[in-house]
C-alpha cells in the first residue's frame, strides 16, 4: 500500500489528525509551504505535490481546506483513494456567502498580524469544543503563519474547481456550519459532526476510514 500523506485545515496543523487512527500505514504529515502572493490552490497543490513527492497510488486525507487541496492533488496525481474529511469536492458546493465575500473582500481589510489571534470568532463558527479542545486549536491558530492564513483565505474564496477527481471519498458533518451539507453531493453525512468533528467525533471518522482504506 502506498503512504498515506495528511493535510490539516486553515489556521491548524498535523495535532487536528490526533485521534484518527493509522496504525500500520506510513503516514507522512504534509506542513505549510510558504505561498506566493500568485499562487492559487491549485499552484499551491503542485507545489505540496513537488515538496513531498506525492507519487501515484498514494492516499492523501485533507480536513478543510486540506480536502480542497487534496482534490487538487488528485487531478495530477492519480491517487489510490482522495479522501475529505468537512471539506467540498467543488466550488458548487461552497457556501452562497463565499461568493458575497469574494467580491466583497473583508478580510483584506484585517491585518496580517490580527489572523491569528481571531480564534473567538472561529470557534463559534466551528462548533462546540471542550476546553482542551478549544486551547489546542488556539495554539495550531496562532502557529500558522499570518502570511499563509491570509493568502488561503483568498484562495479558498476564489476557488473555482468543478472538476471531481476519481477515488474520492467525502465525509460531512450535517451540524457543519462552514460547510453546509445540504450543499454537498455524494458524501457520507455523520450526524451530529461539526467542522471540528475529526476530534468529536473521532470514533466514527476511523470507522468509515478503516472501511476505506483497508
């Protein structure tokens, strides 16, 4: 089998795959590059690709914006399984407001600087945490780097991919606030999950992982 590479949402890190368990595989862990001011999500999936050396009949598992690139992936690379944990296969299934923001770019207006620091404001938006949870995530957010947090969230507005990659595989929260499910086709919905249900519910993902994968 080939590796299995991971690839953490905005604002987090390789701690969000924590509890999912890969026993028995090669896991690779896949890091931030620096982006070019340039790069669009599919320049910057070339790049990992590159960096990594993610070679075909490998799996890649993306959270967020990692499932994003993960499809990225998938269209140059022919993956053995693409799989998307609370993320979206293409730009139909964002939410309507990331075109509102798109043309009405807000976060511009934010410094560089403040990014990390708005973990408040995002864990309302990624649903409820326990206290260790909460601190974990706060820590992978002001980790990331300001540069990277504000060109992504660039990239993730103008995202235009309709393109489904083959051997993918989707999982969606219906409680997910970042990305309804209802907009979502194809995926396995896990009730009860939030954007943040790789950790709450943990038991499940690896279950529906285990099925995938082995």
């Amino acid at each position: 089998m080939g590796k299995i590479f991971l690839i953490s949402g905005l604002g987090a890190d390789a701690r969000i795959f924590q509890y999912i368990d890969l026993l028995g595989h090669e896991v690779i862990p896949i890091g931030w590059l620096e982006p070019e001011k340039q790069d669009s999500l599919s320049t910057y999936a070339q790049k990992l690709i590159d960096h990594y050396k993610i070679t075909p009949g490998s799996i890649v598992i993306g959270n967020s914006l990692g499932g994003m690139l993960t499809v990225e992936i998938a269209k140059r690379v022919k993956l053995d399984k693409a799989i998307l944990i609370s993320s979206i296969k293409t730009a139909s299934e964002a939410p309507r407001s990331h075109l509102l923001y798109r043309y009405l770019p807000l976060y511009k207006l934010i410094p560089s600087t403040w990014l990390p620091q708005t973990g408040f404001i995002v864990r309302k938006v990624m649903g409820k945490m326990s206290k260790r949870h909460q601190e974990l995530f706060v820590s992978m957010l002001k980790g990331t780097s300001p540069k990277f947090i504000k060109w992504a969230l660039g990239a993730i507005l103008h995202w235009d991919n309709q393109t489904i990659p083959p051997n993918v595989y989707h999982i969606i929260g219906d409680k997910d606030k970042v990305f309804p499910y209802k907009r979502i086709k194809g995926a396995t919905i896990i009730k009860g999950g939030t954007h943040i249900m790789i950790y709450t519910k943990a038991k499940e993902i690896n279950n529906w992982l285990k099925d995938i994968i082995n």
